[in-house]
C-alpha cells in the first residue's frame, strides 16, 4: 500500500516499494525523453523520497531500477559520451535542511565555505554545448550522466547559443535548455495551426522541441548557461578554469557571447554567509511569480575551486552544490467543467472547475480560461487531465491538457449561444467575447466598480445599496448617482436622515476626485488603475483624452497599436456616459498635470507630459521608477498601496511592483523583506518613509483630498 502525504510516499511493504519503483522509473523515463511524465514534478519528489526512505530502512530490498543513487535522466537514452559526467543535483526543501547540508559539507573539506554561488535552478533540460576554435559543433542531453543524445540539430533554433564564439576556444558549456512564457505561447500557437496537440507546460514542449526533426515548423527554445569546462584539447584554457571560482567561470562564458542568467532578476550572486544564501533564496523565490521564465527551485555552490576539489563528487551528484526546491506551482487534475461569468464591462470570460488540488499551500479549485478561442486551440475537453499552474497570488491557469493522459472518455467543451448572465445575444467578433448589451448587462457591476476606493471612492456605496437604487430606476449609469436628490434616497428602504447626508456628501466629494480617478471607474478595456494615471498625466484632461487619436494614445507609455485602437472605439462608446458626467458638473482634469504640446512643435515630445508642477517647479521624481514595500509610517502611514501609487506618478515618477536594475528609489517601510534585500545586492537607492515624504512634501500635500 501506497499513502502519499505532504512530504513523501509511505510505503507499507515490499510490493508497494516494488510498484513505486516502477511507476518512478516509468515516469522518469517519459519525464526527460520527451516530458509527457503521467506524475507532475511535485508527485514524483514525494514518490522518490518515499523510495528513499523505504531504502534506508531496508537496504537489503533495494532494487536495480531505483532512482535513488542514479542521474536524473538515466533512463534517457543517448550513445555520444559525455568527457566528464553529468550529475544531477540532491535537494533540500527547508531552511533546516539546507543548514545540516551546509554543516555536512564543511565537516567533509575541514574548514568553513566563505563563498555560495546562489543562481535559479531552471526548469529545463540539461544539455551541453561543444565548441572548437570558438565555432558550436555539438549538442548533447544529459541522457544516463556518461552518454547523451546528439540534438545538434536543434541548435538554430535556441536563443542564446552563438554559432561562433567570441574568442577561438576550445570549450563545453554546460546549461539549461527551456521555454520562456512567451516561447512556450508561441510553440502551442504554432503547433495548433499545423494539427499538433498543444504542450502541456514549458519543460514539455521544451523536450519534445529539443528531439524533433524534420518539422514543417520552427520553434524557439532559450539556452542559459550554468558551467563550462575544458575539452580534451583546449590547452591552456584547462588550466585556468580548473582554478577559477564557479562565479569568475559564468563571466568568462558571458564574455565569449553565451546567454546566462546574469541579466535577469534572478541573477547568480555570491554570498559570503549561509544566512545571506538563505535571504538571496527568500529574494528569488518572492520573485517566481513574475519571471518569463520557470524555475523550480534555487541552485547553491560552493564558489571556490578548492572547496570543489575537496568535496568531491558522488555517483549521482556533486557533494559541494545542492538544490533548494521551491513549493510546486504546477500540478495535473481533472477539468471537471467550464463556468461562463460576465464581468462589468459585459466579457463573457470561462472559468475552469477543476478536482481540488494542493498547490504552493493553497487549494486550487478554479482556474482562469482566456477567451474561447484559446479554449479551442488548447483543444481542452471535459474530463482532460490538466496542467495547472500557480505562483504567489497570481489567479492559476490552465497550461494545457495532458494529452497523452486520455481515455477517450472525454467531452468538447460546450459555448454558451446567449448571453448567461441575461439571454441578450453575443458578440463573437473578438477573441474576447462579450454580451451585446455591454455594460448594461452587468449595471450592478459596474456602478459598484465607479464608486470603489480606488475609482471614485463613494463611502456608504457598496453593493447592496447600488442593487437598491438600480431596482428604484434611479440609476441607469454611475453618472446618474451625481443627480440623485435627497428626497429620492429618503424614499427608499433603511435610508434615514443621517444616511442619507452621508451618502450625498460622499458622492460631492466624489465630484472633485481628479481625471485619474475619473477615467479609471469608466472601466475602459485594457486600462487600470495606473495606465489611468499614465493617460490623465499625459492628457490633462478629458476632452483632449476623447479627442485623441490612436496615434496619440500611443504616446502614452504603455499603449501599443492595438490598445490605443481599442481604447478610442471604447471611448466613442462611452461619449454619453462622459457627457453626463461633464453636465453633472465631475472634474475632468488632473492636478499638476500640464497639456501636451501641439503636433509639430519645438516643444513636442514623446513620454509624459507635465514635467513641471504647473508652479515653475521641476518634479522631484521625474523620469525615476519607484516601488513601495513594508509598512508606511508617519505621514504616508494611511496612504493605501494605490494611493501611494498616486502620490508617486504626481510627482513625476513611475510605479512599480517588483524591484530591477532599472528601479530608480525603494520605498522600505517595516518588514520590507525581500524586495529591500534585492534592492541592496543590486546597488538601487534606499529611502524610509520619512525621506520620501520630505521629498515629494508638495505632492503629498496637494494629494489628500483625492
């Protein structure tokens, strides 16, 4: 019997052992020959762990065919001798164990490790590239760590493996062969259109790319580099790498033109301390979420070459480098149903039911499906075993079916011919379908999105009272809420005297709130909050936002061709709605904010307008990117996260989320985390709250009534 936990498989007796040992060796060899592995990355840790365990207490039942003690990939086959092996990597998945590993290493070479190479463990497959006199000759897999599989062939189509060196060197180059995001949506584009079945995830479509010939298509694939060594013949280059630090040896490669991770924001970086290696992994793993790319855990080494010596290597792994891995953002389950929901705006958008499954510490029970377009060319049916994946608090989604997991027992998945929320007809024109009575569809909705803290900021105008005052037919539009009177609310249920005032003095004060907050509650398509804010600083105000034509939108930064296209046709719609509010007497332009220049001027200029505070003043965070963690104090302490989002793009700044070479200014308030450690490693500047307040002083001011 076989009892999965959170940890590892428990297995009760020999027959289970003997039955994980198969499935394990099934799906290990499906998992690097092609990646159509029946278990997910995180099923098959805790089987293999299982196994391990089951071993150590009975190593006299060990079988031929285990996992353990072998390279990842031994099952793969491959006839081209590797010069030296390629081992695989052991793992730790806490900070407890990671700390008895450290331990262990430094007992084993007798003195302290003063130096960590810390980089991202890609998910990808290992492969190693041959170069002679600086020109590529061959690509290898991994295969069984003493041999792989010739995949040359594929070589034109990987990003980031040169053709020709930057100097004439004799050399291998060892890495990851993946794909990133956007690779991974462009191959299932391309592979629909040619009848092929979608990959499930990057790392399969990544396998199946490496070993495919002669297709009527091409697809990309990304190389980053994680180690070189000498080939038999590379004279005195041999020398010199057996005694450089791990780090030094990642530059040298850089500098002949090979892709590594170094310019990414989760570049390798040296770590003189195992409480510095343990925050640089809290950094990298904070960061997942939003990389192109995925990684499935953080790779730790010694740096120093002498260190390396002395640890030495075992039959599967090296004793001097370890992998940290991440919780799993990525699991296969079963699509049980697609719900159809309609939003504000009236997009119908399909939403999957799926069989509850535990991922990254979370239930997952639902996951977001784009459009029915990409339903179709995903060819999901019901009852399909899915990948779904998950990082931090991004909404999971479904990568693809797992095809070759069907029974044939699977069903197409029915679109919905009107409307669901109200039976109108649908307008099918788009990728994005949408009910044609638009944002009447959802009224509710969209009333209640205008007056939200963030828009409009009516207090005492949740949703229930919005249903109150659409039922009354008081309210056809947000607009209407400034022309409601005072006898009319005191007409309706649970409104007395008190509530009533309160709820008028809200929607007055709601009146003033600047462009920014005005044209982000008309719920404009492919707008948000800070595109809002983008838009009303570069506009000034709403006449000329509706008098712009696509070729202005584009000015803004941020709004390509087909946004600014979609943008002016939701405007043109939208004119009677704005007309209302201008009749109503709704401000329609944004503090601080200077018009643009006229076309043809000496003055015209892309990027932001309103350089200047309108008071002579240039803007103290002008052309800089910021971003805010931790807790605010003083006075930006009741700022909410928007607000203070605001405060910055007043200022002339632009906001951000995550921390990168190009953040200008942190904003590090308490419990600043990690984005205050990265900040740090990569040099960005640092201010307290107070600091910042100082700075932007005026705009704070000028602020605190919108």
């Amino acid at each position: 019997m076989v009892t999965m936990t959170n940890s590892a498989a428990v297995l009760a007796d020999a027959a289970a052992y003997a039955a994980a040992v198969e499935e394990a060796s099934i799906a290990a060899a499906a998992y690097y020959a092609s990646g159509e592995s029946a278990l997910d990355d995180d099923a098959y840790d805790r089987l293999a762990r299982g196994i391990a365990a089951y071993e150590a207490d009975h190593p006299e039942e060990v079988l031929a065919d285990s996992p353990t003690g072998k390279v990842a990939g031994g099952a793969a086959v491959g006839d081209v001798p590797h010069t030296v092996p390629m081992l695989s990597l052991d793992n730790v998945f806490s900070a407890e164990q990671f700390a008895t590993w450290t331990a262990s290493l430094e007992r084993r070479i007798g003195r302290p490790v003063t130096a960590w190479s810390v980089e991202p463990k890609l998910d990808g497959l290992a492969v190693a590239a041959r170069y002679r006199d600086g020109r590529f000759e061959r690509l290898i897999t991994r295969g069984d760590g003493t041999a792989g599989e010739d995949v040359s062939h594929a070589a034109g189509a990987v990003v980031g493996l040169p053709e020709q060196l930057a100097e004439p060197v004799t050399i291998e180059v060892r890495g990851e062969i993946l794909m990133t995001n956007d690779q991974f949506d462009q191959a299932n584009a391309i592979r629909t259109e040619h009848g092929g079945a979608p990959f499930a995830n990057p790392r399969n479509g990544a396998a199946g790319t490496l070993r495919a010939k002669d297709r009527a298509y091409r697809v990309e694939t990304t190389f980053f580099a994680y180690g070189a060594l000498p080939l038999p013949d590379s004279g005195e280059l041999g020398e010199t790498l057996a005694e450089l630090p791990h780090g030094e040896v990642l530059a040298y490669v850089a500098g002949l033109g090979v892709h590594t991770a170094a310019g990414t924001d989760v570049a390798p970086v040296l770590a003189t301390a195992v409480e510095a290696v343990q925050a640089r992994v809290d950094a990298i793993g904070s960061l997942r979420a939003a990389l192109p790319f995925g990684i499935d855990g953080i790779v730790i080494k010694a740096d120093l070459a002498a260190d390396q010596r002395e640890a030495g290597s075992g039959t599967r792994a090296p004793r001097w480098a370890i992998a940290y891995k991440l919780p799993a953002v990525e699991k296969i389950t079963r699509l049980l149903a697609v719900e159809w929901n309609v939003g504000r705006t009236g997009i119908i958008a399909p939403r999957a039911v799926l069989e509850p499954v535990e991922i990254d510490g979370s239930t997952v029970g639902y996951a977001t499906l784009h459009n029915p377009a990409d339903i179709t060319r995903r060819d999901l049916r019901l009852g399909d075993q899915v990948m779904v994946y998950k990082a931090g608090d991004i909404i999971p989604r479904i990568e693809a079916p797992v095809v070759h997991l069907r029974t044939g027992d699977e069903t197409p998945i029915d679109f919905p011919e009107n409307c669901p929320q109200c039976g109108s007809d649908i307008d099918a024109s788009e990728q994005r379908w949408r009910c044609t009575r638009g944002r009447d569809c959802r009224l509710v909705a969209s009333v209640s999105y205008a007056a939200g803290r963030d828009q409009l900021d009516i207090e005492g105008l949740g949703s229930t009272r919005v249903v109150q005052l659409v039922d009354a037919g008081l309210v056809t539009d947000f607009a209407d809420l400034f022309t409601l009177e005072r006898e009319q609310l005191l007409a309706l249920d649970r409104m007395g005297e008190t509530s009533t005032d309160n709820l008028l003095a809200a929607i007055a004060a709601a009146r003033t709130r600047p462009l920014s907050r005005v044209f982000c509650a008309l719920g404009v398509r492919g707008t948000g909050r800070s595109m809002s804010r983008r838009v009303a600083r570069y506009f000034a105000t709403m006449d000329r936002i509706v008098a712009a034509d696509v070729e202005t939108l584009q000015r803004v930064d941020g709004i390509g061709k087909e946004k600014a296209a979609a943008v002016v046709a939701e405007l043109v719609e939208l004119a009677p709605l704005i007309d209302k509010l201008v009749a109503a007497g709704v401000n329609m332009t944004e503090p601080g904010a200077t018009p643009p220049p006229e076309p043809g001027t000496d003055t015209e200029a892309d990027g932001e307008a309103g350089a200047d505070t309108g008071t002579g003043s240039v803007l103290p965070l002008a052309g800089m990117t910021v971003v805010v963690t931790g807790a605010m104090s003083g006075a930006l302490e009741k700022l909410s996260r928007n607000q203070m989002n605001e405060l910055i793009e007043r200022a002339g700044g632009r906001s951000s989320s995550s921390v990168s070479k190009r953040t200008s200014l942190l904003v590090a308030g308490d419990k600043a985390g990690s984005k205050r450690a990265k900040a740090e490693d990569l040099g960005v500047r640092i201010a307290v709250p107070e600091e910042f307040a100082e700075l932007v002083g005026a705009f704070l001011t000028a602020g605190e009534d919108g």
